[in-house]
C-alpha cells in the first residue's frame, strides 16, 4: 500500500527576533513556497493510479470500511459503496489490509486526539505567539526558539503528552542563536492549530484549568514584568501581541474566569517603524500592541496562572511584595 506522503501546503517560514509565526512585528528571514501532497492511492477504471487522497478523507473512508465490514458485507460490496459516496475506487488490497489490520490511514504519523486539556491548551498560546508552524520538505513541525530553558522544557513536556509520548520532546541548546529549541512533528496537530482563533476558543475554554495554561504560555511567551523600587514601588505586568484581537480575548478571560482587571489594548510600535535590538535593526512590518495588568489584580494573576519561566515569576512575586 502506498506510504502516507505530506499534505498542501503553501507555507512561509517567517524567522524572527521572537521567532513568531504570521504576527512576527518584525521579519529578518523568508523562505519560500513549499508544497508537498498526502493521501492513499486511487485505482481510475484504466488501472491508471492517480494522485493521492487528503488525509482527512482517507481516515473517513477507513471508518466507513470497518463499519461496513462489521455489518457483514463483501469487499466487493464494500468497494462498491465507498465508490459511490466518495467517487473514488479503493483497491481490494488496500481494503483488505485495512480490515484485517495490517495498515492503518494514518501510518506512522504522530496520531492526535483533539480532546481538550491543559497542555493543549498551553500548545495554542505557545503558536499564538512565541512558536513557529511549517513545513520543512520532510514534516509539519512544530517549533519553538526561546532564551529561557524551562519555557522550552514545558513546551516538550505539553507536546509530547497531546501526542501520546512516553518521554517529553527534548530540548537542545543552539551556539548561534544562543537559545534553546525544541520541536515536534505531526501533521494532525499542525492543522489544528492552524485553525482559525474562532474555532479554537471552545477547546481553551473547556475548563478553567485550559484557560489557565492557555493564559501562562502566552504571558510566557509575551508577557514581561517590570519591577522598580525606589521612593515609590513601581510594577508593570503587560502582554505584548501585534494581533489586537487576541489581546482583546485575553482580556476577556482574565476577567470572565479569575476577576483580573486590565487596561489596554494600547499601541507599542507602528508599522514601518525601526526598532534597534542588540542583534540587529528590524523594521515593524505590523502595529504591535500590549494590555497591562492592574496592580490590585497582580495577586491574583500570581495565585490562579503565574509563570512557568522561573526570572519572570521572581518578579511577580517581588512586585506583590
């Protein structure tokens, strides 16, 4: 039976100075187009073998065989059905190896189940801000470049648990980017959270746990707390995003699920401004963003969702002191 090969894709691999995906404010590097296909092989009437089927259909088309067969009918009879609701014609052996067993649709991919969870949900905040989805001409990988080493660990550890792993995806420590990088591979995983924010808010919100680890990975990601003591205590807590529309949820649920005040959103940088960074000077190709959190909920923020990264939670805790 032929192997699973990879699905279409048009995919830019955007690299950045906070190595986001499409809201990156500022572009250093772009790759360009990749594509690839997935799918099984279909038999035409000529005996021709034709492209392949995507992936979700294929999984659709095995459902449907292993209830037929259940039902007591032929292959033949199977084949006959299949053919008729999905105008494709499967081969007998495909049929065959897929009753008895011996193949699965999926094959070797990183199989994902779209059950709600905590560490789900800390997956979606990551790749809304700080980690990177494309494809690299072998697989849909999922990426994440940071400078702190238990930001990149946590990453491993979610991934690996939505993924079925018995041990977390490991991470390693580049010289030259001088950061730790983690990454994982599953084109199930990578379509879902391709998915449209809309589509997206159930599995968040499913619990208030899921909200509250969607929540740390973004604050994880993006958020920086500042903290001055002098005549008179000074602390910030703020988010930072150049998608307006995420700022605006992540508002929403601060205050809906744990009663957090914040202020915002409020404009950071312009568009087409020049920003100076110690490696280098990038130009904001988006409006960036930033919501803060009020004082009087700091306390709250630290009791219900807190940070994974241990010099951003030091912080917290000093700036509620």
């Amino acid at each position: 039976m032929p192997s699973l090969l990879s699905l279409a894709y048009n995919i830019y691999a955007n690299y950045s100075l906070f190595g986001r995906n499409a809201d990156t404010p500022f572009k250093k590097y772009r790759g360009g187009d990749i594509m690839s296909v997935v799918g099984v092989g279909i038999i035409s009437k000529r005996g021709e073998r034709r492209k392949y089927l995507p992936l979700e259909i294929r999984a659709k088309m095995y459902e449907d065989v292993v209830k037929l067969r259940k039902q007591g009918l032929k292959l033949s009879e199977i084949q006959r059905r299949i053919y008729e609701k999905y105008k494709k014609q499967l081969p007998m052996s495909t049929l065959h190896d897929w009753i008895n067993g011996k193949h699965h649709p999926l094959g070797k991919v990183n199989k994902f189940d779209e059950k709600p969870s905590p560490e789900l949900s800390y997956i979606n905040g990551v790749m809304l801000s700080d980690g990177c989805l494309y494809f690299d001409g072998n697989g849909y990988l999922l990426w994440l470049t940071v400078k702190d080493k238990e930001f990149a660990e946590e990453f491993g550890r979610c991934l690996a648990k939505i993924l079925g792993k018995k041990e977390p995806y490991k991470s390693f420590w580049d010289k030259n980017r001088k950061q730790w990088i983690v990454k994982g591979c599953s084109i199930q995983l990578f379509k879902f959270l391709n998915r449209p924010l809309k589509e997206l808010k159930p599995y968040i919100e499913h619990c208030k746990d899921c909200v509250a680890s969607f929540l740390r990975a973004l604050f994880d990601a993006e958020g920086c707390i500042y903290v001055k003591i002098r005549k008179r205590k000074k602390r910030l807590l703020r988010l930072h995003n150049t998608n307006k529309e995420l700022l605006i949820y992540v508002q929403y649920l601060l205050k809906k699920y744990f009663d957090i005040d914040t202020t915002g959103p409020h404009l950071t940088t312009k568009k087409g401004s020049i920003e100076h960074f110690p490696n280098g000077v990038y130009k904001a190709t988006k409006n960036c963003y930033y919501i803060s959190i009020c004082a009087k909920s700091l306390f709250d923020f630290y009791k219900h969702i807190g940070f994974t990264i241990k010099r951003k939670q030091r912080n917290l805790i000093k700036a509620i002191q």
